[in-house]
C-alpha cells in the first residue's frame, strides 16, 4: 500500500493526488497540518528530513519526497511518461524549469496570500514574485501556441507538475487573461479522464 503524507491546498501534493487517481492507484491518505507545524515533528521529519510534504511512503516502508520524483516514481512505465530518450529528458526539463522558474513565483505567492496575515511582511515580496511569475507564463504560452501539450503532443507528468499551481494562480495575484494558449491547456488537462479537483477528498481520507 501506498501512503501520501500530504495536505488538501498543496498545489505540490495534489499533483500526486491527481497521477494517483489517473493511474487508478489506491493509497492512504493522512493530512498534515502544514500551518500547525506538522511537517517539523520529529516523527515527520524521521520521514522527510526536509520537513516538507509531499512525501510518500512506498510498499517496502521506504519514503519519497519531492513532487516531480514521487511523480516520475509513480508514472515511469506507463503512458504519462514517454519512451523515447529525448522526450523523457523534456519531461525533466519542463519539471526542473517546474520548480526553479515557475513554483517559487506562482504558488509561493498564492501562500502569502491564502496562508499568511494580511499584514504579513512577506506581501512585500509579492511585486517581484509575480514579475517573475509572468516571465514563466510568457515562456509557457510560446510553447503551448505550437502544441496541445507540454511534451510529444500527449498529456504527460509534465503537464500535471505545471497544471497544479497554474490553475490557481489567480488566488495568488496573477492574471492568466494574456495567455489564451495557456488557459485552453487547463482546460484540456481538466478534461483527462479520472481528473480530480485541488480540493477533492481523497479516497480513505
Ligand atoms: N520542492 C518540494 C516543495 C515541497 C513544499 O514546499 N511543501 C510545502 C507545502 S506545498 C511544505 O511542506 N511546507 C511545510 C513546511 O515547510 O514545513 C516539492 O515539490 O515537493
């Protein structure tokens, strides 16, 4: 069995959420209260040593943290993971470009907004976050102009790590009204089969 230490609004757990429902995984849910601290216990962080969910709990009792690699785990050998040695190597590049480009300035505004008081000190960073956050979304909309998805014309995982922050971008202060090729690709992705929402329960909750 499968475990998935994880909490409901993490864009970077749903996206596990959301391969494990399309690839018909069942597993064990348990929430993680990440704004009571629960990701820095000692018994979490016996798990992931990086105090940070996603993580995931393998059959053999091993654990696995970091979105896209619990997301390259779960789908490597099926159909959301090409064959193809270069296309597999685009998948990486569109998930590091992912975590590097895109995630600090999309769903770390989305936190200050959502998570922190309004008075937080943190909003001051917000101008910057989301002037780079454009930046990625410019680099997004140039590539899906040409193509119905991010690699080999086919829904892959890349599009699943890109897929859950974007969607809720404009809860962190973005406006994805100056990417039409963007928004037609969410609505492709929510259209896969077995989709579930951010906020769906999931099995076992
Ligand atoms: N690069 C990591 C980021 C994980 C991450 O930042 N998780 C946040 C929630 S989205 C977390 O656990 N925060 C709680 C904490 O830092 O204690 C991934 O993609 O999984």
């Amino acid at each position: 069995m499968l475990t998935l230490y994880d909490y409901l609004d993490s864009g970077n757990g749903y996206k596990v959420r959301l391969l494990l429902s399309q690839l018909g995984l069942h597993y064990r849910y348990v929430d993680v209260d990440i704004m009571k601290g629960e990701t820095r216990t000692n018994a979490f962080l016996a798990r992931n040593p990086n105090g940070r969910i996603p993580t995931l709990e393998v059959p053999d009792g091993d654990y696995l943290a970091e979105s896209d690699a619990i997301l390259w785990y779960l789908a490597d050998g099926t159909d959301f993971v090409p064959a193809g040695r270069f296309a597999r190597a685009q998948v990486l590049q569109w998930m590091f470009f992912e975590q590097y480009s895109h995630e600090p300035y999309v769903a770390t505004p989305r936190y200050i907004v959502r998570h922190l008081p309004a008075d937080s000190e943190r909003r001051a960073e917000l101008p910057r976050r989301l002037a780079q956050g454009r930046e990625a979304f410019k680099v997004m909309e140039s590539h899906l102009t040409r193509r119905p998805f991010f690699v080999e014309s086919h829904y892959t995982i890349a599009d699943i790590a890109l897929y859950a922050y974007t969607h809720v971008a404009e809860e962190g202060g973005h406006d994805l009204g100056p990417y039409p090729a963007l928004r037609a690709w969410l609505k492709r992705v929510a259209g896969q089969p077995r989709y579930v929402g951010l906020h769906d329960r999931p099995p076992r909750f």
